[in-house]
C-alpha cells in the first residue's frame, strides 16, 4: 500500500498538471514495483513559496528579480 507525498510551490500547478501527477506517480509504482494501483496514495501539498527556503533564503525572495 504504497504512500507518495509531493510536495510543491503553491504558484501555478494547474488542475491539469496535478491530475497528472497522480496517474504518473501511481503508473510508476505499478510499472517498477507491481503496485496495486487501487491501493497507491498520492498526496500533492502546495507550499507557500514564503514557507519554502532555499540557502538560508525563502523562494519568494530567491524568485525577484535582482536589481
């Protein structure tokens, strides 16, 4: 009973993108690893870009442009 957690920025994933994610993420587990894909979770948490942090700097701060 696979479990997947993805973790993303929460700026522009569309619906779309995350739908295919989850199919992509749970064809791989089938494909590699005989999965059961009734039973594969996968879980997308978007992350303010505020609350990620990259080199002692937040992904807000790292994505201005520089001056």
């Amino acid at each position: 009973m696979p479990f997947v957690n993805i973790k993303i920025t929460r700026d522009g994933a569309t619906t779309e993108q995350k739908r295919q994610l989850i199919a992509g993420v749970t064809q791989l587990l089938v494909d590699v690893m005989g999965k059961n894909p009734a039973t594969t979770t996968v879980i997308i948490d978007e992350v303010d870009t505020d609350n990620w942090g990259m080199g002692g700097e937040s992904v807000t701060e790292l994505r201005k442009p520089k001056s």
